[in-house]
C-alpha cells in the first residue's frame, strides 16, 4: 500500500500515513484539529537495465541497425572531403 504524506495548515504537522487507493484522503489534523493537505514529491520509480529504449527492443540480427550506423559513416567522409576540398578550391 502506498504511503500519503500530509501537512497542517495550521500547524504545520507533518506526517505520513499508509492508506489504500480506496481510502478517503485525510482532511483533519490530530494534533490541532486544522485542515490538511497532501504534499506530493517525485514519484518512487527507477527505470533501469534494458528494454527502455526504441534499439532495446529489437533483435541484434536486425537489418536495419548495421545499415543505419553504415549509412552515417558516408555522410561524414563525404562532409569531411567536401570541407576539406573548399579550403583548397578556396587557396587556387
């Protein structure tokens, strides 16, 4: 079950109490009879290991993997020979 922090607005008594997702919010402070409110943090989850990722899920014999890392080491020679020709073409 999960675990509900709550703080007085009078007061300011802060607590945590462990309901159900069925149980009725706290709406009254047992130390000074004030209103509460929940207080809600960062969620309690980590996602961790494989399987996250859009490449986690295929299979590592997948024809489309080695064909787009070899797709993308073309694009670069080709960049790097066209920059390297305009300092040239540039000099002449």
């Amino acid at each position: 079950m999960p675990k509900y922090e709550y703080v007085c607005k009078s007061c300011q008594h802060n607590f945590e109490v462990v309901q159900s997702f069925a149980d009725d919010p706290l709406t009254v402070c047992d130390q000074c009879g004030g209103e509460l409110r929940k207080v809600f943090g960062s969620i309690g989850i980590t996602f961790k290991g494989s399987g996250f990722y859009r490449n986690d899920s295929r299979s590592s014999s997948s024809s489309t993997r080695p064909a787009a890392s070899s797709d993308l080491k073309p694009a670069a020679s080709a960049s790097e020979s066209s920059g390297s020709g305009s300092p040239a073409a540039a000099s002449a």
